[in-house]
C-alpha cells in the first residue's frame, strides 16, 4: 500500500532548484524518513547511490581520511553499483548521526561540489549532535523537518473521493450530512492508528485492531531502547518516567505539566535535560503559556508555564492504554483524555502544516484557550472541543477581552462561521491551517 507523502512535492522543488544545498531530513524516529529519502531517488532521479552508515563501517573510515568532496566521491563510488553524476544521482547519506566526519561533509559539499544532490537523516539526530558536540553546518544545509502522516495524508489513502472533497472547499459552509458523518469516522480511525507509516498501513489494509496495536506497541519499544543508547546512563530514568508520565499529565483538567506528577518531590532543575532530551528526539511537543496574546507572542512566553503533547496520537493513545473501540465507539468513559487526545491531534496538525510552535493563553483560572497562535498582524485563538458539546466561557471571555479578529473552535460539529468565529470540524484542521487567510475566509 502506497500513500502520498506530501513532503515529497517539497523535495521535488529541492532537487529542480539551481541553488540546491545538501539537505538535512529531521524528525522523530519511525515517521518515514529513509522511505521518503529512497522514494524520491526512484521516482524523480536516473540512479539514487544510497550510503547507510549504520550498516556500513567502512563509511567512516573514508570520511575520516578527506573532507576533499571530488576524493570523497571516488571512494563511495567504489561502495555502489550505480554511477554518482551531477543532476542525475541522488546521494542518500542515511543514519549520518553515527559518523561526525560525514555530517560535517555537508558544509564542503555545499561550498566545493554545489552541483551534486545529497540527502542525508539519522535517527535522533538533535540528541546525537548535543550530546556529542557536533558542529552543526549552519547556511550549508536546507533542513526540513519531517512529521507523522497527517489526516490529509490518510484520507487520500483511505477516501479518496472525500479527500477530493475536502481539497475542494473554498468557502467556509455546511457539509452535507453525509459526508460530515463518513469524515468524523475516517477522523476516529486516524485517532486510533496515528500517523505513524507501518500502522497506517496496518490499518487501512484490513490486517486487524492486534497488527495496528502491535505495531505501535513496537514502536513505543523502540523508543525505551533509545534511552538506553542515546541518553547518558543517569537520565535513563528520568527520560523514562517523563515520557510514561504523559497520559497522567494530559488527563488532568488543567493540562499545565507539573513536575511532581512524574514523580512525587520532583524538581524542574532535575527533569529539564530529559525534556529537552525527548523535544531533541521529536518526541513531545512543549506549548508554553502566554502572559498576554499580543504581538510578538514569543516576547510573552512564560518559561516556566507549559504543556506537554506527544508527537503522534496514536503512540499517545498506545502509550494511555486507551483501547481502539472506545474512540471508534465514542465511549465517554475518558472525558478528561479525550480532550487531551482532541488536542494533540490539533497541535500535530498545526505544528506539520506551518512549522510553528503555538502557545497556550489562561486568566487567573478564569478561562483557558487551548491554543494560541500569529497569522499575519493577527494573534488568533483557537479551542479544541473533543465531541459536538461546544460549552464553556473560556473562548468568550478572550473575546470579551481582546476582541480578536478572528477566533477558530474545533469540535466534531459542522463547518460554519458566527460574527468573527470559525466553527470548524477537527478533521477540517488541514483545510483551515493550510488556508492561512482566516479573515478572508470569514467574509467570503
């Protein structure tokens, strides 16, 4: 089974660019990064020379003999089958975070050999460079970070007809009933599998609720035997506790992490390493509170106010132990998490979409806005509603106060808009966060 990755459109335009530098592929591990490296060298190259240096020893001993790029190529040529030409191969470095000396060829292929195409990821790769001092070739790499498959993505796949549907909205109006009901279905099965490529698959090729649940089970393994190899012996622990404190975190009503949740007496300065640790990882996400939704909203972060999300909602709801048929049923069993998981499927739509971090924005316990984020001059705020039930003042009383321009709510209810709000159903969050232009929207 086959679903269209829409970064490859982005590294089709990479490869066509006369000013191509090398570039660096990042994100969490198991999103897909060397099958995206592989796909684009078979689909839009003549010969793709693929280098795997956690397979191949040898690698490093010739980047550790010449930064030289003309010398370094005559040596990899010796490693492959195919001819390395200028335009026509693409050079694929994967796992580079094993070999220093070949991260740092970047920079020299850059400035020596511009007209050579490289690719090149590795797994954790912000953790190796931290933890081993690398040099990182800033201006001598276009970096581009990769993501989970997004709902977009999985429709495609799943309902092409409703995903041609939806690339089809120009206007924000009601959806017929229908289609409404079959996209809040494909969005829950998106819930349960997540974005993660093999469960996807596992999903939507029919082979059963225990391949998909293995599946991500396996890949929240994989991750623990990260600790064991990329963090230093003493924050094992800590990194541990962090990353299965998450569901405890997220259930609460007010989502603000606190350290004593992970473990009782537990100080900021003893667990901050093993959060930047598993952010470098691309494991969590950390949205921080807002003192005042003003422009610029970086200038009002509250360092020490934050929430933590997970990557992928479908490791989120593995690692929460909630099972498939409660979200394909719609229990209410789990009110608190289910606006947890609402969320972080927003917050993973937003973050792939634009590749910025939102903020959070609260008033003294008085109201809470999920999300707040910089469109233009505009600061918009934006609520996560889990099911249909759009209560609460929280959203009313930011608009009492600040009078935004535009305000978006997301809920399993219908597309509309009201004065200067966007009602828009969750599985729309692509559509409106790719749009970008709220207040055309609004008038259009």
């Amino acid at each position: 089974m086959e679903i269209h990755r829409t970064i490859i459109d982005r590294l089709v335009e990479w490869k066509n660019s006369e000013t191509h530098k090398p570039l660096l592929l990042m994100g969490a591990r198991q999103t897909g990064k060397t099958w995206v490296m592989k796909e684009l060298g078979l689909r839009h190259f003549e010969h793709m020379a693929f280098f795997d240096f956690s397979e191949t020893m040898e690698l490093e001993t010739i980047f550790n003999q010449t930064k030289e790029p003309e010398r370094l190529l005559k040596e990899l040529a010796m490693q492959t089958d195919v001819p390395i030409e200028p335009g026509k191969t693409l050079i694929v470095f994967d796992e580079i975070q094993e070999c220093e000396a070949a991260f740092n060829s970047l920079k020299y292929f850059c400035d020596k050999a511009p007209q050579y195409h490289i690719i090149a990821a590795g797994s954790l790769l912000g953790v190796a460079v931290r933890r081993r001092k690398m040099t990182v070739p800033v201006g001598k790499v276009t970096p581009v970070r990769m993501y989970p498959i997004s709902f977009g993505e999985f429709l495609q796949t799943s309902e092409p007809s409703l995903y041609k549907h939806v690339s089809e909205l120009r206007n924000i109006e009601h959806l017929p009933e229908i289609i409404h009901s079959k996209l809040n279905l494909e969005y829950r099965r998106y819930q349960v599998s997540g974005g993660m490529p093999e469960a996807v698959v596992a999903l939507l090729s029919g082979a059963g609720m225990a391949a998909v649940e293995s599946t991500l089970q396996g890949i929240l393994d994989l991750y623990e035997m990260d600790f064991a190899k990329y963090a230093e012996p003493r924050e094992i622990p800590r990194i541990k506790a962090l990353w299965h404190s998450l569901p405890s975190q997220l259930s609460k009503e007010n989502r603000k992490f606190i350290y004593s949740v992970v473990q009782r007496g537990a100080r900021a300065k003893d667990y901050e390493d093993g959060l930047l640790w598993l952010e470098e990882a691309g494991m969590i996400y950390r949205v921080f509170s807002a003192s005042k939704p003003a422009m610029p909203l970086a200038g009002y972060r509250e360092v020490n106010a934050f929430k933590v999300y997970a990557c992928d909602c479908g490791l989120l709801r593995r690692l929460a132990r909630v099972p498939a048929d409660v979200i394909l049923g719609e229990a209410s069993s789990y009110t608190e998490f289910k606006g947890a998981l609402a969320e972080n499927m927003i917050l993973q739509s937003y973050i792939a979409i634009t590749n910025e971090m939102p903020y959070y924005w609260t008033s003294a316990g008085r109201a809470e806005v999920e999300f707040v984020v910089q469109n233009g001059a505009d600061i918009v705020p934006i609520e996560v509603k889990a099911a249909g039930c759009v209560g609460g003042k929280s959203l009313s009383i930011y608009n009492e106060k600040f009078n935004p321009n535009v305000r978006i709510r997301f809920s399993a209810n219908n597309l509309q808009k009201n004065g200067n709000m966007i009602s828009c159903p969750s599985y729309l969050s692509d559509w409106l966060f790719s749009a970008r232009d709220w207040g055309t929207l609004l008038i259009s």
